[in-house]
C-alpha cells in the first residue's frame, strides 16, 4: 500500500495555500494598486528559485475528520535567488487578516529571519501590513491579554551586523510592521501605495485627536523625502524589486565573505577633459557633484540611497573596474554642501553599512564645515555630528579622500581618520583651512578692523594677504597634503587603489567588534 493519498493532500492543500484569502479579497488588493505576496515573490527572485517553507501552515476546521475550511498562513516564506545570489525571502499577505502577524501561524516570520541568520543569506522582506499583535479582536479569541514581546528580535538585531536585510513597504505597514521595514540595511516605498506609520489613522484619531489620511500619515513623501526613516522611493513595485536587486548585487552573501567583483567595460584609462573645468574658479558657485561621481566611476554603475534626506551629502554604491565601493560625496548645490543633523545621520548609517559589509569607501570631498545658526543648534546637530566624525573613526575598511575643494573646521576635519594613513588625493581647487577666509577674516581680525579709519578696506587687505596664502601648493611643500593630482587622473588612481584596497580586505573579515543599529 503506497502513501499516494497523503501525497495527492499535500498537493491539495498547496493549491490551497496558493487561493491566499480568496477571489475577492485578491481583486481588493489588485484594486488598491498592489500585486499579492506571490506575485511580488515571483517578480523578485530568478525563475523558478522559489522553495516554500512552511505552505500547510494554516487555521482548519474538521467536519468529521474531514477539512472543511482552510485559511492559508498571511505569511510566505522561503529560499530563492537573485542573479544566482541565494537569499530568504518573507512576505505578508495582506488579503488575509491584513497582513496581521495573529494570522501568521506557528512563528513562521521568526523562522525566517532565523533561516536567513542561520543559513547566512540576506534576508529580504515584502512588507504589507501591521506584523504585529494583530487587532484588539484577539482578545475575543484569546479570552485574555499579554504582554508584549517582539518575536525574534534578538535575531532581527544580530542580522544587522552578519547578513545584508533589505526591506519594502509596499502597503500600510503599522507597528512592528512599519519597524520591520526600518530595521534594515535599505528600504524603498512605493509613492503613493504604500504608507508607514507607528500607528494608523483611526488609533491617532482616538489616541492624539489628529485627523489624517494614511497618505497624510505616512507616504512616501513623508519618510523617503522628509523623515528619513525610508531610504528610497520608486514609482511601482516591479522598480522596488528592481532596487533590492541592484542593491544586493554590490554585497557580499555575508559578512564572512568578500563583495562581489564584476567584468568591467569600461576602461581604467578613461581620462575626462570635463573633470578639469568642473570645479569654477569663482568660490561662490557651485558645481553637478553627481556629474563627477558618473565622469569617474565605472559608467552607470552608481546607485544613490537616501537621496532626497540629508541633501547636503550624496550616499550610494558604485563600482570601480568592477570593484563594489561604498561612496561619499558632497553637494554644494544643497546648503553649499554643509552637514546638517540630517547628513551627518545619514553619513553615520551609511559608513556603518559599508564598514559592516567590507565596502572600501570613496569621499569626494568638497565641505565648508557644520551647518551653522539657530535651526542647526535646535536640530542637535553637534551630537548628530560628533556621531559621523566617530563612524569615520571606527570604520576599519580601506577608505580614500578625493579633496575636490573646501575643506573646512570640525566637520571637514572628518573627511577621513587623521590618526590613520588618510589616504588622500587632491584637485588643483582645494581650499582648506580652520574656517573660510571670508568669514574667518571678522572672527580673527575683529578688533584690527573695527579700529581701522577705513574698516572695509581694511578687511580687504586682509583677505588679499592670506588669499595669497590659501593655494594648495603652499600646503604641499610642507607635506601637509601628499598628492595634488590632475583631475582627469582621478579614476585611474581610484581603479589602482580599490584592487589594493580587495588585497588587504581578506584581514576584515567576519563580524565587527561594534555591531551595526538600524
């Protein structure tokens, strides 16, 4: 007698699992502009890489012995590929209780993050709904309450620091929902689908007497462009897929393992002529920095994260013949490139990401110091600061400084660990000092100048004598600056760096002394 007729059940209890919360709750979803978790699952990963775990989790009920209902697990899990990379991907679905993680079955979202920790694999997560104790109507069910405890988060936590976790919001995401997205190494939105928040409308109504839309509440606009808690916005749900596979591309499967090296095209001789007028003359204007980062990276290879929160600093991976490298840039258009609180958090994470997973780091540095003024005191940003200036100085990963022009105070004073070789190039247009001369000359001078018949033109012969000693090859007969370089030299001396930079990596790895936080 063979075992045929279980087979034939298993079988039909997946077909069954694959109904999700029936027809109707489907078309909902398909309605509200959003795919179901296997339809997202099959778009992000390689064909056919899918293996299920746990697919016959499900709340049944038995007439007789026999199955008389089945309502599917509202969350799916399992192994798959990305361009051949192997990770765990889990999903909520939200045609059943709402994505609700009361609906989940048995602990299944805590099995996945562990397989992926276990198993040494990036974990991705398809967010869509709250992920968390599921509403007020358990206690019914239960007929008591609890005490809350967050499943499995010493896992999700150690993660952080050993495998590469990716996120999308693709719905409302409440909770521990909305913090499961957070609580990541990248997270993309999809604008005006999806929403994040700590608790929905109907809660901040009753709870704080606000009365908002879910959009109002937490869009895109809100978190991608404004909070910073979302580092990406895209415009559907196949451009998130798009973007979790962009990302994972630059990062190793695991902290134990080096990046991933790709066959370059693009030539390490490329010499720009563009690079050699960039930078203008006149001190007071600005320049495209995303131009050079595409006029010295490998063609199409940079990807920006965060974009839109903390302008004045550009953050994004990219390659350099074929090398992933973590890059660091900063934009005069925004604020003359200054580092706000903003920044200067973002420039933490993201140094953080990259010293975590053995990025060599890139700096292109153009910073005239601080945000200064009464919105940068309120904002803390001399804590927010002091915490950038601390990440650079524990980041143990090869790192290089492009100076392409202001180098200034405190903050430009982090540029790179001084205490350490601070490998670094710079332009002809560098331009460094304690404080800029043009509004240092005041602070200094103050007492000479208010004292002068001619006070103008007193501060102006000041500023001519030291602007006579501000060149750049001043600093370098005194070896205060190793290399002033021709800019167009610039990728070939990063392309001969980053293969250095690959040969010493193999010291780095493994976990870090200083664990990452989201």
């Amino acid at each position: 007698m063979s075992w045929q007729p279980e087979v034939d059940e298993i079988k039909r209890r997946v077909e069954l699992a694959k109904q999700m919360g029936g027809e109707a709750n489907v078309a909902r979803q398909h309605a509200n502009g959003r795919l179901t978790v296997r339809e997202r699952i099959a778009r992000l990963l390689d064909p056919d890489s899918f293996h299920e775990v746990g697919a016959l989790a499900d709340k049944a009920v038995y007439v007789e012995g026999e199955l008389a209902e089945f309502l599917p697990s509202n969350f799916v899990c399992g192994t798959g590929r990305i361009t051949g990379l192997r990770v765990v991907v889990g999903g909520d679905d939200f045609t059943v209780r709402g994505g609700a993680a009361d609906a989940a079955i048995g602990h299944k979202m805590s099995y996945a993050e562990r397989m992926a920790r276990e198993l040494k694999m990036p974990m991705v997560r398809l967010v869509d709904g709250t992920g968390g104790g599921g509403s007020v109507k358990m206690l019914e069910t239960m007929g008591r309450t609890y005490v809350p405890a967050n499943p499995a988060w010493d896992l999700i936590v150690a993660s952080l620091s050993e495998i590469p976790v990716v996120a999308a919001c693709l719905g409302p995401c409440a909770g521990l929902g909305a913090v499961r997205v957070v609580h990541s190494h990248f997270s993309v939105m999809v604008r005006e689908v999806s929403q994040l928040f700590v608790a929905g409308p109907p809660v901040v109504e009753r709870g704080v007497g606000e009365k908002v839309t879910k959009e109002e509440l937490g869009g895109s606009h809100i978190h991608a462009r404004g909070s910073g808690a979302v580092d990406n916005e895209v415009e559907n749900e196949d451009e998130a897929f798009a973007q979790i596979r962009l990302f994972l591309s630059y990062l190793p499967q695991n902290v134990w393992q080096l990046p991933p090296r790709i066959v370059s095209s693009d030539s390490v001789q490329r010499r720009e002529e563009g690079l050699l007028s960039i930078i203008p003359r006149d001190r007071r204007r600005s320049y495209d920095a995303r131009r050079i980062l595409q006029l010295v990276l490998d063609r199409d290879s940079f990807f920006e994260m965060g974009r839109y929160c903390g302008r004045p600093l550009i953050t994004g991976l990219a390659r350099l013949n074929g090398y992933a490298v973590g890059v660091l840039a900063s934009d005069p258009q925004q604020g003359g490139g200054g580092l706000d609180a903003a920044a200067s958090e973002k420039m933490t994470r993201f140094v953080d990401l990259c010293d975590t997973f053995h990025l060599p780091v890139v700096n292109f540095v153009d910073q005239p110091g601080f945000l200064i003024g009464t919105r940068a005191e309120r904002q803390g940003t001399a804590r927010y600061g002091a915490r950038a200036m601390a990440a650079v100085y524990q980041a143990s990963v090869p790192w290089v400084s492009i100076i392409l022009r202001r180098v200034f105070g405190v903050a430009g004073a982090a540029h790179g660990n001084a205490q350490g070789l601070n490998f670094r190039y710079a332009w002809p247009s560098g331009d460094w000092g304690s404080l800029p001369i043009e509004g240092g000359v005041m602070a200094a001078y103050k007492r000479d100048i208010e004292s002068s018949p001619d006070p103008d033109a007193r501060r102006q012969q000041i500023e001519d004598l030291l602007n006579e000693l501000r060149s750049p090859f001043r600093t370098a007969e005194a070896f205060g600056i190793e290399e002033i370089i021709d800019p167009r030299d610039t990728r070939r001396l990063l392309c001969d760096w980053v293969e250095l930079a690959y040969e010493l990596l193999p010291n780095e790895l493994g976990i870090k002394r200083r664990g990452m936080r989201p």
